[in-house]
C-alpha cells in the first residue's frame, strides 16, 4: 500500500438532514472503522439528490446524478471511488477516480450524490477528516438518534465551514 492509499480513510453516509435554525442542508459521513463523523454543509438541490439516492427513489427523469452514471455505464468507465481530498477556506473538494489513473476534481456533495448511485467507494483523506471530523464514541444508541442529538448541539462555524 503506497503513502497516498494508506493516508485515505473510508466513510459511509450517515443521512442528510437540515439543520436548525440556519436550515442549511449537511451530509453527515461516518468513518467505516471508526468514530469520526464528518459534516459537510450542502445544497438543497445536492441534499436532495444524495437523500434520493439514500432512500432508493427513483424519478420519472434521471436527475443530473443518474443522467452521469448512465453516461459513464454507456461509456464502460465506472467510477472506481471518490475522494473527499482536501478543506480550503471552509471548502470541501474531492475527486473522481476511474481507470488508466484519471482523476476529475468535484464538489464533495456532487462526488457523493453520483458515488452513492453508482456504488464507489467514498474516502477522505486523514488530514482533512483530522481537521474537520467529529468524534463521537458508540455507545448503545444507534446512528439515527445520535445524528440527531449531534446537530442540536452545532452549528456551522463549529467546523469553520458554509455551503459548499
């Protein structure tokens, strides 16, 4: 495993949710083997299309998410992952990795909308999850009710982040 792969941490989406009372839209992700949490805020159009994709909805029309993964399925050039790869001024950014080493850079929420659609694993790298991650230990309480009670007690400059 070279630097670059083992400095990578695998997350899941949590769920998205509006927080209160800004009403700004956050993708909440949790570290696959941990207990970090990481909130990214978002857009509504975004928020919708990742909570679509969480729920199993499917439009009459493809979405912009969908209209991408079956470009890609047309194409024979899956999505291999996607990395949440760096925080600049409250800013997330990540990229799109496909065969042959190409890279296409993305905003993180649209990364996750089309990862979720199509599969891909999602990372981050440890220096952003280290400066922007939450950690909150398991306890007997499952991931819904402490995402809840997460997003009584922050608000957005806690992560010194805005929208995306």
């Amino acid at each position: 495993m070279d630097d670059e792969q083992a400095s990578l941490t695998q997350l899941t989406v949590v769920g998205v949710r509006v927080e209160l009372p800004s009403q700004l839209p956050i993708v909440l992700l949790k570290e696959a083997d941990g207990d970090r949490y990481l909130p990214i805020w978002i857009g509504a159009v975004e928020a919708t299309a990742i909570a679509f994709a969480q729920q199993g909805i499917i439009t009459q029309r493809p979405m912009t998410h969908d209209l991408l993964k079956e470009i890609l399925e047309a194409l024979d050039r899956p999505l291999l992952g996607v990395t949440i790869s760096a925080l600049r001024d409250g800013i997330f950014y990540a990229d799109l990795a496909f065969g042959d080493g190409i890279t296409v850079s993305s905003r993180s929420s649209d990364a996750i909308a089309l990862a979720m659609r199509t599969g891909a694993v999602i990372k981050v790298a440890e220096d952003v999850l280290a400066e922007a991650g939450i950690a909150i230990p398991d306890e007997q309480e499952d991931e819904v009710e402490r995402f809840r009670e997460f997003l009584d007690t922050i608000n957005p400059e806690d992560f010194t982040s805005t929208t995306e």
